[in-house]
C-alpha cells in the first residue's frame, strides 16, 4: 500500500487522524524492514512528501519509537542524520512451552535480544498449572534482566498445538498432554495482571514470522517451515501471509498420516508423520533407552550436541538413524512441495543441528518426489536460528503492536526509573 500525505483538503478530521496514523505505521514499517535512512530517503522511499516525514518522526521521536543515530554515509549532498529505531525504551517479550523446554525472549524494536532465559523441562511430568508457574517466574527473571524503565509492549507465547490465539486457549497440545487449558487467563493471574497483552499462537507459526522477520525485504511470499522437535511443525506462507486455515488451526503438518498401520501417536492417530521423524523417533533409532541424549532431565542442545559429535565420528547407528530419518523427511517434504509449490522449505529445530548428514541425502531425493522439475524451483536452507525460532517469532508478533499502531504507544517520553527511585 502506498503512503498518503499527511492533511488533504476536505477531508474530516478523523479521516486526517486515521490517514496519520497509518503513516506513522508506514514509517516505522519502513525502518524495520530497511534499516536506519535520512528523513530525505524515508520520503522519497515512502511516496511521502518531506514535510510530512519530519513531522511524523518527531512524532514518533516523542512516543520513543525512533531516534536520530549516526550521520548518514555515501549519500549524494550535504549528509544527514538518520533516523532509527529506538532501542531504548520498548521491548516485546516471546515465550515457549516445548515439551522439552520453556524459554522467554525480549526484544528491542531492532530485533535484537536483550535479555534470554531457557530451562529444561520434561513436560510430561507437570501438570499445566505447575508449567506456568515455571513459566511465569522465568518471565519475571527475563523482566529483572531489563534496564530500569523499559516498557514491555506485549507477550506472545508459543505452544505445539492447536491455540485460539484471541481468546488465549489451548485446545489441544498433544505432545504436552494439554486440552482446553486457558493458558492467557492463567499467565495473567501468575503474573498479578501485568498490564500487557498476552496472547497464543502455535510455535511453528511463530518460527515462521521469525524466519520472515530475518530476512526482511528478502522474505519470500512463498515459504514453508519445518520445525523437528518431539512434534514436527508447519509454518505454510502463501502470498506473504502466513495460512491460518478457517479455525487457525491449518499447519499440522506432523499429523500427515504417512504409514495407516504405523504406531499410535500422541494425537490418538495411527501412522502420523510425526511418529516417523519427531525427535523421539530419532532417539530411539539412535540410541539405547538409558542413553543420556534420550534423558530429558539433561539440556536439548547438549544432548543433541551430543548426537552431532557421534555422528562426527562416523558412529554407525546414529548415521543410520539419521539416514532413516531423513528417507521419511523426503517423502512428506515432497508431498508439501507438490502441493505448495514453495519458492523456500527451511528446515529447523534438530533438522539444522544434523543438516550436514541430512542436507545431501535431502536434496537429491526430493528432486525425485516432486513433480514439478528440479522441485518446483524451491530452495533448501537450514534455519539457523536454533531453538529460539519460535520465541524470536512470540516477540516479532507481539512488537507488531507497536508496527502496526505506533500512536497507540504514549506520547510522554518515559520516566526513567533509575533516578526516580534510587537505590533500594
Ligand atoms: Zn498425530
């Protein structure tokens, strides 16, 4: 959508306050994707005439959305500040419930992290109400890690699971054991009503956003995301916009029923890919039942780390589990590129921490189950944002508060604490 200039004759004034809205939203939208610029290059980038521009970011300077930064280099004339982001004063928190872990993220405006906490977890132990308690006081360690006078702009948690992302109900997590859990209430209560949004989305979705995010102008409108973990994860992209389905519930890709006679999953079903190539899958196939990369009192990334170091060394079971892994990777993989037709598949969570052993089996046999030649022209990458997809994705989603409204955010430059309050 264009940018429109600020006031146009005629027009009421609630037309005028919703047309400066929606360019102050332009403004930031623009920053965020493109990075620091001139007032000049906003305005000539935008559409927007310069006037306009100046006005809307001393607007914004005011409501602590952007800052003047360094001078601009290699720009033709006399250089100019450039105007960004501020990283001062908001952030937006992301959290996780994985069956293995919790973490909590918060970011500036930049999409930088400013402060991150993860501990293990085995989920299957806990009851819902003693998760979120965990949760919530890992959440209020992530807070105590900010500087005096940071404003948290929202909350948004990821769940491997069918979530109502409005109402901030689980309806069912199968691999947590959760149903109908109303996760946003709760977090409220546990966090004595912290004043801020809290709400749900499924964490392949938020890995998606977070995939998106990173890659900014690049982004492109056609992209899936695998997400292997205990479940298997589908972010589905289509038109630039993530596909939610007519309930929000589109994306469970790792309920594929891909052998009718295979074992029971944790949904109930039979045969879902999941059961297949979840990470307890590979496990089993790769190591003894009281082998440490299977105990889930012991950190993810160590136990995984410890998988990669077997697999350096050429030991043969844990290169056959992968090799077996990866076969069945394929052949669901090639059934979303035939029906998708993706320009990217990224592939994260354990997929990229073993992708030099799953990558060249990988590609070579997609190339045969798709279709469409050379697979549909779709590109093979390995996320490398680890297991902080989805909780970067929770704090992209929650920050889109203040992208998509940024005068909804307060006018009065925040009190810095620090001062007011004193030591205690
Ligand atoms: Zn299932």
């Amino acid at each position: 959508m264009r940018a429109r200039d600020g006031w146009i004759a005629g027009a009421s004034t609630a037309d005028q306050l919703a047309v400066r809205r929606h360019n102050l939203a332009v403004v930031m939208d623009h920053l965020r994707l493109s990075g620091p610029m001139s007032r000049a290059r906003i305005a000539a980038e935008t559409g927007l005439n310069k006037a306009t521009v100046s006005s809307l970011v001393a607007e914004l300077g005011e409501r602590g959305l952007v800052a003047e930064g360094e001078t601009e280099r290699g720009a033709v004339g006399r250089p100019g500040l450039v105007i960004e982001l501020d990283t001062t004063v908001h952030v937006s928190l992301g959290a996780e419930i994985s069956v293995d872990y919790l973490s909590v993220l918060a970011m500036n405006l930049r999409g930088d992290a400013v402060a991150e906490r993860r501990i293990a977890l085995d989920a299957s132990r806990l009851s819902p109400e003693e998760i979120l308690a965990r949760l919530a006081e890992l959440i209020r360690d992530v807070l105590g890690d900010l500087a005096d006078g940071t404003t948290v702009v929202g909350l948004t948690v990821a769940i491997p699971g069918l979530v109502e992302s409005v109402s901030g109900i689980v309806h069912a997590a199968p691999n947590l054991g959760w149903r109908e859990v109303r996760v946003a209430d709760l977090l409220h209560e546990l966090l004595d009503d912290p004043g801020i949004a809290i709400l749900l989305d499924n964490e392949a979705n938020l890995a998606a956003l977070a995939e998106l995010d990173l890659r900014g102008t690049d982004a492109p409108d056609e992209f899936i995301l695998l997400m292997g973990g205990v479940g298997i994860g589908g972010g589905l992209v289509t038109a630039g916009q993530l596909l939610r389905g007519a309930c929000g519930f589109a994306g469970e890709v790792g309920h594929l029923q891909v052998t009718p006679s295979g074992e029971t999953c944790r949904c109930g079903r039979r045969g879902c890919w999941e059961t297949v190539i979840g990470l307890h899958a590979l496990l089993a196939l790769a190591a003894g039942a009281d082998d440490v990369v299977r105990d889930p009192s012991v950190d993810l990334d160590e136990r995984l780390g410890e998988l990669r170091a077997r697999a350096e060394r050429g030991d043969r079971r844990t290169l056959d589990a992968i090799a077996t892994i990866t076969a069945a990777l394929v052949s669901g993989a090639g059934t979303l590129l035939n029906i998708f037709n993706p320009r990217l598949l990224v592939l994260g969570g354990y997929f990229a921490v073993l992708s030099p052993w799953i990558e060249p089996g990988l590609r070579e046999a997609l190339h045969r189950e798709v279709f469409a030649p050379k697979s549909g022209g779709c590109r093979i990458e390995f996320s490398g944002l680890g297991y902080s997809a989805a909780v970067r994705g929770g704090a992209v989603q929650a920050a889109s508060a203040v992208f998509d409204n940024p005068s909804a955010f307060p006018l009065t430059p925040l009190v810095r604490t620090v001062q007011e309050v004193g030591p205690a």
